[in-house]
C-alpha cells in the first residue's frame, strides 16, 4: 500500500509538472501565441484589434497566476478551450475522436507484437544458437533499425501503391456512414492493416529480446534442471516452468508500452495520415493552434500516467516481493 | 586463433597493447566483436562521407537541374528529387548535419546524463530524490511528443535540434549512471579514498568515473541513435530549419512533392537507408559494448565457438567465464 501511495505521489507531481509546461511553455517563450497568430496578417492591424485578439486567447493584463488558475479551474471542468485550426470544434472533442483511431491502431498492434514478439522469443531461447534463433532475432533486429517512417513508406509504397492491396490513408472511407455494419468495419480494417503492420514490425524485436533475453537467464534455473529430471514433458518445461519465469521484465515493458502507443505513433499516423492523436499534434504544430496543441499534450501524458499508475497496481498483484517493501 | 582455445583467451600480447588494452577495455571489445567491427566499419564510411562531401559529390547541393523526380542515370545517379536537385548529392552533404545533430546530441545528452547521475548516485539523500524525482519526469513524459510541442516554439536550427534533442533524451542514462554510482560507492577502493582524504571531487573523477567509462560510452552511442532517428524524424515532419541539407529534410521534400505516389522511390532510398545503415552500425558497436557490461554474453559467445552450433543447443544453463589476469 505504500509503495502505491509513493507512486500515486509520483503521478501527482508529473501531471502538474505537464500542467505547468503547457501553461508556461507558450508564455515564456520569446513570442506569444498572439503575434505568432498574427504574423502572418502583418502590420494590417490596429493595436486595438491586437489587444482584442490578446484578450480572446486569454493572454490579459491578468498576473500570470491568475491565469493559471482560471486554466486549471476551465481544465477540471472538461474545458481545453477551442482549436483555432478546426474552430470552433472544442479541444476535448478533437481529442476524444482522435484518441479512439490511436487506441485502435495501438492496441490491436501493441497485442499483435506482444503475442508474435513472446513466441519468437520463448523459441529463440528454448534452442538458443539454433538455426531458428540464428535467423528471426537478427532480421528483427534488422528491421527494427530501420526508422518508423521509413519502413511506413516502405510499406505504402509497396503494399499500397503497387500491390493495390489496402488503402494508402485515413482510418475508414468517408462514403460508407460510421456504425456497426459489415461493411464500415470491414473498410475500417483494410485502413487499419498497414499501419499496423509497421507498427508491429518496428515494435517486435523489443519483446522478442526482452522475451529471450529472460529467457536465457531463468533457463539456466536449478529448477528447470529439476523439472528435466522429473521427466516432465518439453512443452511442459518450456511454457509452465520457463517462460512463466520470464515474463515479469516484459510486463514492465508492457507498461511503458502502453503508455507510448498514445504518443509513439506519431511518425506512423502521419504517414498513413490515420487520424489518431499523433497525426492531430502535427497538424496542431504545423497550425500553429496552441490550445489543441496544448490538449493533446496533456491528453497523452495523463494517459501514460493512468496507465502507468494502473501497471504499479498490477504489478503488486502479481509479484509478491513489491508489497513485502 | 584455434577454435577451440576460444573459452580462455590467452593470447600472448606485447606490453604496450596491454597496457592499451586496460585503459580503454571496450575500444578492444569493439575491435575484437564481428559484428561490432562491421558496424564500426559502416559509421567510420559514414563519416567520413560527411567530411569529405565537397571531394565526393562536388557542386551545391540545392542545386536544380531542370528535371524533377528523373530516374537513376548516367548524369544523376542516384536520380533527381521532386525538387529537381541531384539525390547523390543531397545524401552525401546530408550526412554532415544529421552526424552532427547526432554526435552532438550523444554528446550533451551524456554530459547531463553522467553529471546528474553521478551527483544523485555520490550524495545520496535529499539530492537524490530531487534529481531522481527531475529524471523520473523526464523519463515518463513522452519524448517525441515533448518534442514536436518544443519545436512549435523553438525557433528551428541546428543548436536548437540538438538542445531539445538532449533535453528529451538524457534521462535513462541518468538513472543508469546512478545505479552504478551507488554499486561503485560501496567498493572497498572507494573507501580507502576516502579514508586517505581525497575530496569528494577528485573521488569522482579519479575513482569513480573511471570505471563507469564502458557505460558512457555504451550510453553515447546509444543516445547517437536516437539523436539521428529523432532528428530525421523531426525534419520529416517539417519542424527543424527546412533550408538545411539533411537525410530528413531530403525524406521531407521527396513526402512534400508526392514523390511516392508518382513512383519516384529513389527520391526516398538514399537517405533512408543512410538513417537506417548508420542506426544498425551504431546498435551493432552496442551489442559488442554489451558483452563488456555483461560478460555473460561474452562467454556463451566463446562457449558456442568451442564447443560448436549442434551442441550448444542442449545446453542450457549460461556459462560463467574464468580469465586470468
């Protein structure tokens, strides 16, 4: 209980170290959202107007602190204020559609490398140097050296452009009205495959090493000696006795990963223009939409402290030696 | 060598070498490493493409042929770019900042990494926990999308990149460096030091730095990774100084012009697969570096050698080496 109480403490202090930075960040930096706004009408407007415009973005004469505090009092009612790009769409409601394409994109991949990733790895390590485990890990490797966007192109190009075998952008076809039919989930995977094939193939050599690395080490057990002489069946030892053993480092990983599929996808969304929350930030920074821009921040990084939160409350349950502390 | 002397290594070497070999342990590690010299090989033609980028591919790079998106030929080998500047050109003066943004990036990064690390790993106590309590921020807040918010504000250049780039990218190897201050603390030498009255300064540098020297400089080229991955990933996505040549801002271009979509992979290839080669090489020299910090490795390597693939596979427990010194 205390060492959740200490994590909890963690959180707290991170998410108002992100509340401060997307506060502060825009106000102290040479330029504020305002002249960035209007640079570009140049000197067409009167100091009145620029005064106006000030006031609307709630860069006032206000003392910086009393800005603050309307900010997180708006914050805590659900008010991010409104994107200047997509105006006047709120903030929370571009945040919220994107993050439903992340978290598909993201999990459906996420649960595709951990499966592939642990298998690959349990093999590798289970005849280690063998003809299996000479090939897999270094093309993953090799292929995971490759950047993300990289092997996006890669992948459009070929598989999309060539191949004509799924769509080359966004998340579903715009003709087909969103709802449960066959036919927009059928379209909403075919938008779905590529980007998830990339983001499994950059992601996989880093459940396979974790995976085999863990592996490796719990292998050299006494109690997988035992577990031989008993006469228990490979399978049995591979699976039961082994790889059980080794899967606690990876669920470690899985939480870093899961928090990262809301920020990680960045390069992929925007290649396969998928409208995820990634795909959203880039445009937001290309706008120059400073509240959007500020929301998604805040909306990934309090996702990834949720998320981190709940693993160190799954990680009590399943390793006994975190709540004897 | 004999084959089967691999599992001790008694190679007679002359004194210089030796006394070489003490002082910089992992230059000989990489040396010695396959796969590590391959990588080694890659980075130094890397390299020295960028140094002698005036002597390789002579005339300006931004210069425009009249032809855009033109297939590899005998007047542009590498093709030309929706642009119409030569491809051969544009990878081979691009090396020249991405290097940089990516050396200088390691470089910085490890500064901070080493003195943060070192300062919490030595004092200990409330200095700890703040810096503990900075890096562990930094750790969890997504680096990319910090990024990409950053550079909305920053105003794009090479100084820039690499400030945002190392502000985001030195936190692992703080905590790293920590542990391993704390470990070394403890150590008997340590404690004669202190005994005999050296100052906590010359402690650091004259005890403790020097045997962290292997993980500096594993953690540079690590950080040297992700410098030249984000950076590119950056200038793919139109956020660093757009008049700058380097391998991401070529991949932008070619993004910008639609290269992809009228069939002009050559305007992708070169310096994608520069990023690529130069990520591969550098993960390479760590996974020599790696048999540095984990002898383990070393010797399930040497066992393999000695005893051959057929039978290695029945072995399960890792071998412990035993090397006399």
């Amino acid at each position: 209980m205390r060492f959740l109480l200490r994590r909890l403490q963690f959180y707290i202090v991170a998410f108002i170290a992100a509340l401060v930075t997307v506060f502060y960040l825009p106000r102290l930096l040479p330029g504020d959202p305002a002249t960035a706004i209007l640079a570009p009408m140049g000197s067409r407007l009167t100091q009145a107007q620029i005064d106006a415009l000030r006031k609307a973005l709630g860069l006032g004469e206000e003392p910086l602190w009393k800005q603050f505090a309307s900010f997180v009092s708006h914050l805590f009612r659900g008010d991010l204020g409104v994107s200047y790009s997509q105006f006047p769409t709120p903030v929370t409601d571009v945040i919220a559609t994107s993050l439903k394409w992340t978290l598909l994109l993201g999990l459906t991949s996420l649960l595709l490398s951990v499966v592939i990733g642990h298998l690959v790895g349990i093999m590798g390590a289970w005849r280690r140097g063998g003809l299996f485990d000479t090939i897999v890990p270094p093309v993953s490797n090799f292929i995971g050296a490759f950047p993300a966007f990289f092997l996006a192109l890669g992948v459009l190009y070929f598989l999309g452009l060539k191949l004509h075998w799924f769509p080359i952008s966004h998340a579903a076809d715009h003709s087909i009205p969103p709802g449960f039919t066959l036919a927009y989930i059928g379209s909403v995977l075919r938008h779905l495959a590529m980007p998830m094939l990339v983001s499994v193939l950059v992601n996989l050599q880093i459940w396979i090493m974790t995976m085999r690395n863990s592996m490796v080490v719990v292998l050299a057990e006494d109690y997988i000696t035992m577990a031989e002489a008993k006469g228990l069946t490979q399978r049995r030892i591979m699976f039961n006795y082994a790889a059980r053993n080794a899967i606690l480092p990876s669920v470690t990983g899985f939480g870093i990963f899961l928090g990262s599929i809301l920020g990680g996808q960045v390069l992929i969304e925007q290649v396969f223009s998928y409208p995820g929350l990634g795909f959203q930030l880039v445009r937001a920074v290309g706008a120059r939409d400073y509240p959007l821009m500020g929301g998604l921040f805040l909306a990934i990084t309090t996702g990834i402290l949720l998320v981190n939160f709940l693993l160190d409350i799954l990680y009590t349950y399943i390793d006994p030696r975190v709540r004897r502390q | 060598m004999d084959k089967r002397q691999g599992i001790r290594d008694t190679k007679p070497k002359n004194g210089r070498l030796r006394v070489l070999e003490q002082r910089f342990p992992w230059l000989f590690v990489i040396v010695r490493h396959r796969q590590a010299r391959v990588g080694l090989a890659i980075i130094s033609v890397l390299i020295l493409m960028a140094l002698f980028a005036p002597v390789i591919a002579p005339g300006d790079p931004t210069e425009y042929h009249g032809v855009t998106n033109t297939p590899p030929s005998k007047e542009h080998i590498l093709g030309t770019d929706p642009l119409g500047r030569d491809e051969f050109r544009l990878m081979v003066w691009g090396a020249r900042v991405t290097l940089l943004v990516g050396f200088g990036t390691a470089a910085l990064a490890m500064v901070i990494a080493t003195v943060v690390g070192v300062v919490a790993g030595y004092f200990r106590g409330i200095v700890d926990d703040i810096l503990m309590l900075i890096t562990n921020l930094f750790l969890i807040i997504p680096g990319l999308v910090l990024l990409i918010v950053l550079s909305a504000y920053l105003h794009p250049g090479t100084g820039t990149v690499i400030l945002a780039l190392a502000f985001t990218g030195w936190a692992f190897h703080a905590r790293i460096i920590r542990a391993m201050t704390l470990s070394l603390r403890e150590k008997d030498f340590v404690a004669a030091a202190v005994v005999a009255g050296e100052s906590s300064f010359s402690i650091i540098f004259r005890q403790i730095l020097p045997n962290m020297v292997n993980l500096i400089v594993g953690g540079f080229i690590g950080t040297t990774i992700y410098g030249i991955g984000a950076s590119t990933a950056l200038a793919f996505l139109g956020l660093t100084k757009m008049t700058e040549i380097s391998w991401g801002t070529n991949l932008f271009y070619a993004q910008n012009g639609n290269a992809l979509l009228l069939g002009a992979w050559w305007a992708f290839v070169p310096s994608g697969f520069c990023v690529a080669l130069a990520a591969l090489a550098l993960t390479w020299i760590n996974f020599g570096m790696d048999e540095i910090t984990n002898p383990r490795l070393r010797a399930e390597r040497e066992l393999r050698k000695a005893l051959g693939r057929k039978f290695m596979q029945r072995v399960r427990a890792t071998p412990v080496r035993f090397r006399e010194r």
